[in-house]
C-alpha cells in the first residue's frame, strides 16, 4: 500500500511546488507589474494624507501643490489649474490611484518620512526625505491659449521646442477635473468619468493613436526626397482617379477633381493642394521600406522613452513591401497607418530641426525643498530623420502649404509659418482633421500637431478648415507680443 | 528533537505571534499592550496544553508536528489581528477550545487507541453525515439549534441558547469524522477492493459492484455542492475519497473515474449554477472583470504583488481592501505584509507538515492507521492547495478555508484535533 501512498506524496509535493512556482511569479516576476496597475489603490493609499512635491511650469505657475487641512496634520492635494493640465499632471488619488506625472514620478514627489525599514535607514543615514518638486517644460501661457483654442472639439494639441524636444503645451479635450478624484464623492466621479463616452480620461495628445491621414505626405516626401527618387518639380500623371494595382479600387482627391491640369503634375503640387492621386503614385515609387526608414528614425514602430507608456505609432513596411495597392493606402496615412499626435508633432520638429529629431520630453528638473537642484533634462537626440537638404526642401514645401495651398487657414500675419494639413478617416464616417506644422520658418522655435477627432459637432470639417486655424492662434500666443 | 527543544520551539513561535501584534500596534502608533501578552500567554497555554497532552498520553509521538503547527497558526494570527482585532480576540478562544478538543482526544484513544474509531465507524458516518446536513436546518424554526445562510453559501449552524449565540461550521469537524469513516470502510474491504478488478489499457479499473461506495460519494458531493453551494468542501471530499481510494487499492481506474465524475460535475454545475460561472470567470479573466467577478481574486494579486520580495511590514500593508481577506484570502494578505520570504516559508510548512504525515502513513503496519494517517495527510494538503492555489490562479477560486491561518473557530478547532489524530497514530505506530 505504501507504493500509491508515494505516487500520492509525490503529485502533493508536485502541487506544492506549481503554488511555489505561481507565488514567484506573481511577487517577483511579475510584482512590478501588479504593483502599479492604475486600479491598484495601494501606492496612492499609503501616500493618503502625506505631503506631495509641487509641480511648477517652466514660467513659475504652481500647477500641483499639498495643503496642510486646518485642523488635522492631513494634506490635501491641489491642482489649481484644473482641467487646463489634466492630463500632463494627472491625478494622485487614494481611492482610484495616480496617472501622468503624478504617477511617473510618484517617488520623487511623495515624502518618504514613513515608517518603512529602508525609508529608517536612509534617514539615519542623513538623507533628505522630504518630497521632491518637478519643474515641467510646459509654458502655461501656450498651455492655455492652446486649451481656449481647441474649445468644445473633441481632440488633442501637442507643442514641442524642434531644438530641445522640450513639451511646451500638450491638451486633450474632452478634459476633466482632478479634483473631482480627491474628495468623498471620489468613486461616484469615477464611474462617471470612467463611462463617459467622451472618454475624458484618455489623453489623445500621447495614449491614442490615429490614421493621420494626408499629414503622413511629409513623410512619404521626405523619404522620396532623402533617397533622391522624387524632387518638388518631378512630374507625375495627373488623373481623377488612382487605380491601385491589383484591385478595383480607385484613390481620389478630396476635391473629387485632379490634382493640376488632368494631363500632369508636380511633386510639390501634390504636396501644397494635397493630392492623394500623386501620393499614392509617389508612395509606390518610393517603396514600403524607404519610406519605413525615414517613419522608424521619426521614432515609429518603436517605444519612446517618455514618463508614460505612448502606444507605438504604427507603419507596416513587412506587410506593405507586398502589397502596393495597400501600401498607396497607407502612403496618404489610411488604411492601417497609426500614429499620436506627438508622433506626428515630432514630425513637424524634426523638418524644423534641420533634419534631426529629438526626443521629447516634459520634466526639466527635480528640486529639492531649497530649490537645489537633484536632476536634470539631458537634451536627447533620436538621431537623423532626413538629411539638412531634404529638410530644407520640405521647408519651402510646407511654407508653400500655408501660402498657397490647403494649410492658408494656419497663417500668422507676420509670421512665415510652414505646415501640412490632413483630414483623415475617424470613427462612425467622421472625418479626424489634423494640422501638423512649425515656426518661424527661418529658426523655428515651436512645432505643432493638432488633431480634431470627427463628431456630429465637427461635422464634414477638413484639416484645413478647422485644425488649421486652432494651430495659427497657438503659433501667434507663443510668437507674437511676447 | 528533544522535548526541549520543542518546548524552545512552542516558546518562539507563542513569541513570534505576540511580536507581530505588537510590531501591528506600532504601525498604528501603538505599543505594547495587553493585546501582546494575551496573545503570548493564549499561545502558550493553548500548544503548552497540547504538547503536555501529547506527553503523557502519547508520549511516543513524532515531535516534528506541533512546532509547524504552531508557526503557521502564529503567522495567521497576526495577520487576522491586523485584518480585525476583535475577530482575533474570537480566534483566541478558538484557539483554547481547539486546543483542549485536540487534547480530550488524545485522553479518550489514550486507553483504547485509535482503533476503537474503526469499531464505531458506522456511528461516526452517521454523526458526520448530521452534521453535514445541519446547516439545512430551518433558519426560522423555534428549536434552538438552527441553520445560517452566510455569503450564499449554507455551512453554518448556530445555536441560540438565551444567554449566547454560538455560530459554527460542523463541516470541519464532518470532514475529519468522513476520512475516519473511509479508512474504516476500505480497511475492511481493502481486499475485495483490490482483487476485484479488470484491465483496460494501462489502467486497472474495479468491478462495476465496487464502483458504489465511489459513486455514493460522488453524489454526496453533488448534493453538498447544489444544497449547501459550497464548492470547496464538495470538491474536497470527493478528491479525498478518490485518493484514499487509490491508496487503498492501487488501482489507477479510481483516479481516472474519479477524475471523469469530477469533470463531469464540474462541467453540469458550471452550465447550471451562477455561482459556479462566476468563480470561473474570476478564476480565467480577473483583470477583465475586475469590477465584479475577479474583484477579489484581482486584489488579492495585487496585495502579492505590492508585498513584493520583504513586504510592506506587519500593519503597513492594505490587505484590507481584498475582500473577506481574514477568512478566505488570508495567505494574500500574509504575502503582501510579510512579503515573498514568509509564501514561501507558509509553502515550506505546509509541505513540511504534509510530508511528516505522509512519513506517519508509510511506517504504520495496521492498514487502517496507514489509511487513516494518509487520508488525514491528503485531506488537509489538498485543502492547502485549493485554496492557495485559488488564490495564485493555478485552480478555480474554493471558499475553504487555509488550515491553521484562517480567520474561522471550526476550522482551527477540526485542524487541531486532526494533528491530534496524527499525533496519536505516530505514538502507536511507535517503536
């Protein structure tokens, strides 16, 4: 009998060692993880109550701060800019847990006078354990003209310095209060913003991606440009319709008309009246992987360093090196083309730079509570786009846009501003009107997405009727009368 | 080991429990107060009591036992303290009956051993089986012995006696009376079990006729499991059965039949009960369904998760915000307080004991000891991993209770007289 009693000992001990093994999984391999799931209450929780860092903008406004509570050794947190920087600060709640900044640096801004060992240690040890302050790259004067001009449509607007990467304004509408997740009525706010079909929770400028429609030109033309297959003046067939090959299916123009006369064309007219018929045929000519190079050092098809987690902006150059009728599609950024908002800002400031893309960034520094400084921004190149010369070319290009073409709505008087309207497919038969662009021409100091996302309200609106427009008064806040 | 130095062991680990409360208390801002030296003392006199019994009434005992007992019961104490210090005040006097229950048994087999509990095995199924039918009692009757309906679930009795009510669960104490019965009932029959059978393929399978007592299990299950809705406990006795079957007859059939009538139970209640559903659901998705059916298993994953490697600290932690953490997700809340260290150490105990009553069955010569022990040993290292293993994700979440740790008087009661069954089994089987 002692024989089935062993095989019996044997399948527990086997059992016992599968929870070992599940135990290690969930508390070391995978601890981090569960840890810091958004709906793991628990690191906001024990930061109930405890004095958190100040977040400050890069012009001095205080945009998050603890309060002592009278009557009680309690802070309260305070975002006195409300729903104007919503999703760049965040929320640190001990209920629903923390997002954006308040949770990326949650540790640099929390104070570590607690009780745990380690925290015990470094004290005796004469460490400071005093919370720590963010200086945000965010200019609370862009920040705000960039909110007011958005207004009620649903979207999102993404500024950043081409030179530095440094996020001088980043907006997503619809927005919602952080304080609503800090006071008794917590959880109620929470359901409703949670199932609010207006998702307000969700920050468009960085966390959704979206086809971007005819905005991808500049990156079809800067990869024709960077491998000498196309120049402005380079001629093309100018039809009504683009067959795409292998199929029956037609692309045509926005304007249902060709591009020019109806017998040929030009690169840079195509680029300036956005003619998907000339994309389409420039996209073919150019290939699936050239134009995969120049998307990839733009920092698509790849994770961004960043203080969240950006979904990856998406370019399928395996899938589309096989199949040109789907990658004419994909070349006036339809079909399964994807990107952010600072995807596609990024975009604007690599032209902007000469060439040469840097990664975008939104923390400046960490203070102490004197104001010493604990860490600093490195300024980090991505790398090199395009050449200078091919950003040059795509400079007069996109200038040529704002004169001339569909972009005239992003004009600032006095300003040359140069840009590449898009209106691309949304949700539910809406069209997604975007404007990506930068200025001033000759040194650029700002580079701009603006994406609108189609609703009733927007109705049949176009890049350049409606995200233009939003784009040439946050250009003029941050470079007029200042 | 000497008896000194599981005297030395029993002192630690009483001092290891009182420790935690107080290291709880300093969490809260506390100190040391009366709560750590009644703890200490209830400790002390629960186990010294125990082990005295042990001394003088079966004082050839394996003394490998008791010191893990005592530190897993330790372990699960100060987190119920932490959880909810009344129900830890409660726990305590639990821990006093059970000890002197554990205790009475050792006197009673001390002059007869414990084979008189094979002569009156008809009178134990009949009393086990009564009080696995209790809780069905009428809830609103005018007798004072009634049954309670408590989270969906129908396992409790409470008796109203004017001046105190006293809920508790006869289950716990049914499920020992159970394997007793089983090791009786195939010790007798263990013979015809095992030469009555034929070969399919590999496996051995019995004759249809030995198949009933198999199939009169499995339908106890069923009706535990559709009456009472208690899953664990129904899986629980169904699985020891099977395994004592097993050990019994070495005929692999048994594990396969079982295993089929279990799937196939399993599969009808799952198509039939909403209750059944939902545990699954929580079991396969917790995260996608986290505001309802994986809420519990989905935090107590996080608690693990945020316990990390050290662990917040006795008190620290927010074991808290898993549900009914006291009761049924008790290991979570040691893992997020106590860290990966003190799972694993949990784990380590927990086979430990498993192993020392495996070692019991193996040396004993009376088949129905043998049974006995292994079936005792099975029962509770099964219980071990359904509900651990619930917990981890590797089966469906069971509602039973983690032996020695949980919050619950019946259950603490019922473990403490099975180690006292152990414990008597090792003295007889002694040198």
């Amino acid at each position: 009998m002692n024989g089935p009693i062993r095989r019996l000992a044997v399948g527990i001990y086997v059992a016992m060692g599968a929870l070992l093994v599940a135990v290690t999984w969930f508390q070391v391999v995978r601890a981090d993880e569960l840890k810091n799931d958004p709906r793991n209450a628990r690191p906001a929780l024990t930061e109930r109550g405890k004095e958190r860092g100040l977040i400050v903008t890069s012009d001095g406004v205080v945009v998050a701060r603890s309060v002592e509570e009278e009557g009680s050794r309690d802070f309260v947190r305070v975002y006195p800019e409300g729903d104007v920087y919503a999703h760049v600060v965040g929320y640190s709640s001990h209920l629903v847990g923390e997002s954006a900044l308040e949770r990326a640096y949650t540790t640099d801004l929390r104070s570590r006078r607690d009780l745990t060992i380690s925290d015990m240690i470094s004290a005796i040890l004469g460490r400071d354990l005093r919370p720590r302050n963010l200086e945000i790259t965010i200019d609370s004067r862009l920040q705000q003209a960039a909110f007011d001009a958005l207004g009620n449509h649903t979207g999102a607007i993404i500024a950043i310095d081409p030179r530095t990467g440094a996020v001088r304004a980043s907006v997503s509408k619809p927005s919602f209060e952080p304080t609503l997740l800090l006071g008794a009525e917590t959880v109620a706010n929470w359901e409703d913003l949670v199932t609010d079909p207006g998702r307000p929770l969700i920050d468009r400028a960085t966390q959704e991606i979206f086809a971007p429609g005819s905005t991808f030109k500049t990156v079809v033309s800067a990869a024709a440009l960077d491998t000498g297959i196309a120049e402005p003046g380079t001629t093309f067939d100018d039809p009504v319709e683009f067959a795409l090959p292998g199929s029956t299916a037609t692309i045509s123009n926005a304007t249902g008309e060709p591009c020019n006369d109806g017998v040929t064309t030009t690169m840079l007219q195509g680029f300036v009246r956005s003619c998907n018929t000339v994309f389409a045929a420039l996209t073919i000519r150019v290939g699936a992987e050239d134009i995969g190079i120049t998307a990839e050092a733009l920092g698509w098809n790849r994770d961004l360093d960043y203080p969240w987690d950006i979904p990856r902006a998406v370019w399928l150059t395996d899938e589309l090196s096989r199949d040109d009728a789907a990658l004419a599609q994909s070349g006036i950024g339809e079909r399964d083309t994807r990107a952010t908002p600072l995807h596609m800002a990024m975009i604007a400031a690599a032209v902007a730079n000469g060439g040469v893309s840097v990664t975008p960034y939104l923390v400046d520094r960490v203070f102490d509570v004197d104001g010493e400084t604990l860490e600093t921004h490195e300024i980090a190149e991505l790398g090199r786009a395009m050449s200078s010369a091919t950003a040059a070319t795509l400079t007069e290009m996109m200038e040529r846009v704002v004169t001339e073409g569909t972009g005239r709505g992003a004009a600032v008087p006095g300003i040359r501003v140069a840009g590449k309207t898009g209106t691309a497919t949304g949700q539910a038969g809406f069209s997604n009107p975007w404007f990506i662009g930068f200025a001033p021409v000759d040194s650029p100091t700002i580079a701009i997405a603006v994406l609108i996302e189609g609703n009733a309200a927007s109705g049949d609106a176009s890049g350049g009727s409606l995200a233009a427009p939003i784009a040439s008064r946050v250009i003029e806040s941050w470079l007029v009368g200042r | 080991m000497t008896r000194r130095a599981e005297w030395t062991t029993l002192v630690t680990a009483s001092g290891l429990a009182a420790f935690g409360v107080s290291l709880v208390n300093f969490a809260n801002g506390g100190g040391i107060d009366v709560q750590v030296g009644l703890t200490f003392l209830v400790f002390l006199i629960a186990f010294g009591t125990v082990a005295t019994a042990v001394h003088i009434w079966a004082p050839k005992a394996t003394p490998l036992l008791l010191p893990s007992v005592v530190a897993v019961t330790a372990i699960g104490f100060l987190e119920i303290f932490r959880l909810d210090p009344i129900r830890a005040g409660l726990q305590r006097w639990w821990l006093l009956i059970g000890a002197a229950l554990a205790s009475v048994v050792l006197w009673l087999l001390a002059s007869r051993g414990t084979s008189v509990l094979r002569r009156y095995r008809n009178l134990i199924l009949l009393v086990s089986v009564t009080l696995l039918v209790a809780p069905n009692l009428p809830s609103d009757w005018g007798f004072p012995i009634r049954g309670m309906e408590v989270n969906g679930s129908r396992l409790w009795v409470t008796i109203d006696l004017g001046f105190i009510n006293v809920g508790f669960q006869p289950g716990e104490l049914a499920k020992l009376g159970l394997v007793v019965f089983m090791a009786a009932y195939l010790a007798d029959h263990q013979k015809a079990l095992r030469e009555a059978h034929r070969r399919v393929g590999p496996f051995r399978f019995p004759e249809p006729r030995q198949l009933i007592p198999l199939l009169l299990a499995w339908g106890a299950s069923v009706l535990i499991l559709v009456w009472q809705r208690d899953l664990g406990a129904s899986l629980l006795l169904f699985a020891g059965f099977v395994l004592l079957l097993y050990a019994a007859t070495g005929a692999s059939g048994y594990l396969v039949s079982g295993a089929v009538l279990a799937l196939l139970a399993g599969f009808t209640a799952y198509q039939a009960f909403d209750h059944v559903q939902r545990r699954v659901i929580g079991w396969l998705a917790p995260f996608d369904h986290f505001a309802d059916e994986g809420y519990q298993i989905a935090q107590g994953l996080f608690a693990l998760g945020s316990g990390s490697l050290s662990g917040a600290g006795p008190g620290l932690g927010r074991p808290d915000l898993i549900p009914n953490a006291a009761t049924d997700f008790i290991f979570a809340a040691v893992g997020e307080e106590l860290g990966f260290a003190a799972s694993v150490a949990v784990i380590a105990l927990y086979s430990l004991l498993v192993a020392v009553g495996i070692g019991i069955a193996f040396r004993s010569r009376s088949t129905f000891r043998k049974l006995l022990a292994a079936g005792l040993t099975l029962v509770f290292g099964v219980q071990v991993f359904l509900i651990v293993g619930g917990i981890l994700r590797l089966v469906p979440l069971t509602g039973i209770t983690l032996p020695f740790m949980s919050y619950g008087g019946s259950a603490l009661v019922g473990n403490l007289v099975l180690v006292a069954l152990l414990l008597r089994i090792s003295h007889e089987e002694a040198g």
